[in-house]
C-alpha cells in the first residue's frame, strides 16, 4: 500500500544552519503531497504543499520540491531559527475508493539551538 | 475567525466511563475528522465525515463512535474508556473530500484514563 517514510529524529542543528529533512514515498497514481508542522502544544498546520512532479511547495522559508524520479518530497530551509524547532510531518494524499484519505509519517523533531 | 475549535483540552476519565469530545468549525467545511496522536505511532486516523449525515471509519475505529447532524459539529464519543485510548486526540477539516489533504488543525485535547 501507500505510504511515507521521514528520517527519524529528532534533528539537532544551530541556529543559520542549512536544513534538510528528508521524505520518500510509495504511491500508486499521481498523489499530492504536504508537509505539515506541529509546533509544542499545538496542533498541526498545513507548511507546504505539491499536487504535481516538479512542482515546488514554499512557505515561510522552507521549499520542497516533488520528485516522481525518486519518490522524494526533501524540506529545506537555508538558515534556520529558533522558533523553527518543531516536529514536522510528511505526508501524502491518494484517491482510494472515491474519497481522498492522508497517509502520514512518523513526524521529524527538530531542535535549533541558539 | 475561529477555525476548528476543540473542547475540553484536558480530561481525566476512570476505565469505564464515558465522554465527548467536542468539535466544531466555522469555516463551512465538508470534510472533517478525528485523529489521536501517540508517541511513536504518529497520527493515526480514527473516524471522518464527508458531509453532515455522512460519517465513516478510519485506522483505528474501535471503541469511538461519532455524528455529523450538522456542518459545523463533529463529536467523538468514548463509549466506555480504556488506558489504551490515553492519547492526544485532534479534530481537523477541509473544504471538501478532494481536499482532504489541506487540513486545519484544532489545538488537541489530551485525555488521560487511569
């Protein structure tokens, strides 16, 4: 079945370090695909998103861009902050019996020290 | 604008009693449902709706119950509580089914069953 693989965390990096997450998935069809972010007590919040091969997602400084080639969907941001720190989650979504259900990873945390 | 509101943000039940989880949304959402959010296990899906009157199971089912007579409302009902469903549960919607990957997040309630 369908489903999405994030390297495991948690993630440590210094504040202006280069980030880098890493996603594959596997999916039948042409899925879409998101990256989500979990801040601490929060709930999740859409970051990015691509709906087609070499579209690429950006937001608030992080871009991922969606590689059919090697089922990749990689987040980077060139200089991270503090306030990034985060738990953050790949995902994807795939028709399956007419409705449009998210297969997720297992989330990465990110800790940006100062 | 309120977004997906969610009610209580902490509970603590004893095995066997029953509750509600409260959700709603003010944005005119189709589509909405329940995760539940553990360490480990990432965001498993436990019910969802595509329209009032319209619900269905998601990952993990058992022991939940839900109804959707409304746009806005969404409650998840724990019928008889166990320690296994100790967890962080969240409420998200989408416009529509097609959608369904674009979710706005509630802020979780946390439920706790000694």
């Amino acid at each position: 079945g369908d489903s999405v693989t994030q390297m495991e965390g948690p993630v440590t990096l210094s504040e202006e370090a280069f980030l880098t997450i890493n996603c594959t998935y596997t999916a039948t069809g042409y899925p879409s695909l998101f990256w989500y972010v979990q801040y601490p007590g929060e709930g999740l919040q859409l970051l990015l998103k691509a709906t087609k091969a070499d579209d690429k997602g950006s937001n608030k400084g992080f871009e991922a861009t969606y590689r059919k080639e090697t089922t990749s969907f990689h987040l980077e941001k060139g200089s991270v902050q503090v306030s990034d720190s985060a738990v953050y989650f790949c995902a994807l979504t795939t028709r399956g019996d007419s409705n449009y259900q998210l297969i997720w990873g297992a989330g990465t945390k990110l800790i940006i020290k100062p | 604008n309120a977004g997906v509101t969610q009610t209580p943000k902490f509970q603590v039940l004893k095995t066997g009693q029953s509750m509600t989880l409260q959700c709603a949304q003010d944005m005119n959402h189709e589509y909405m449902s329940w995760y539940r959010q553990d360490p480990g296990m990432g965001l498993r899906l436990i019910h969802y709706s595509v329209g009032a009157g319209i619900t269905d199971q998601g990952e993990v089912p058992n022991g939940y119950n839900v109804s959707r007579s409304t746009t806005e409302d969404f409650p998840l009902r724990l019928l008889s509580a166990a320690p296994s469903q100790t967890s962080v549960y969240f409420c998200a919607s989408s416009l529509d089914r097609v959608t369904a990957g674009e979710l706005f997040f509630g802020e979780g309630s946390r439920l706790t069953v000694l």
